[in-house]
C-alpha cells in the first residue's frame, strides 16, 4: 500500500491550493477522534478555477470514444484502489 501525504488543500489543474482557513475533518468511526489534517473548505475563486479547467478539458473528453473514455476511467479507478485504504 502506497501511504500519500495528506496536506487537506485542493487539487486544481496539478496544483495545490487553500485559499480558505475554515476546515473540515473526517472522523474515525471506530474511536469517534477526529481525523489529520483538516481539509480546507473550498473558495469560490477554487470553485471557479476547478469549473474553468473541466470546461477548458470536456471538449477533449467529450470527444472521445466510449471505450476510449471507460479506458480513462478504469485507469483512474486503478490508481485510486493502488493507493489501499
């Protein structure tokens, strides 16, 4: 299992961001103890940038095939499921 630093900013275009100082966290179920890093409620300037780049991509998605597309998403899928718990 790959163990990836969690940083709790956001992800837009390969390039973090935390515009915003207010926090959210994940709990642990099993021992109710909020879990670390918080994770930075998202901007409306994040917002609008993460909006701008899946416009600027969809073209490009949009015309690919569907087995060109269910590639690209099987391979993300595979990624996220290497990454383990």
């Amino acid at each position: 299992m790959m163990n990836l630093p969690l940083f709790g900013s956001q992800l837009i275009g390969f390039k973090t961001s935390r515009d915003n100082e207010e926090f959210i966290y994940g709990v642990d179920p099993t021992t109710g103890k909020e879990l670390q890093p918080g994770f930075a409620i998202a901007s409306h300037g994040e917002v609008d940038r993460a909006v701008l780049r899946a416009e600027g991509a969809f073209p490009v998605y949009s015309r690919m095939s569907g087995a060109m597309r269910g590639r690209f998403l099987r391979r993300i899928a595979e990624e996220l499921e290497a990454l383990g718990d």
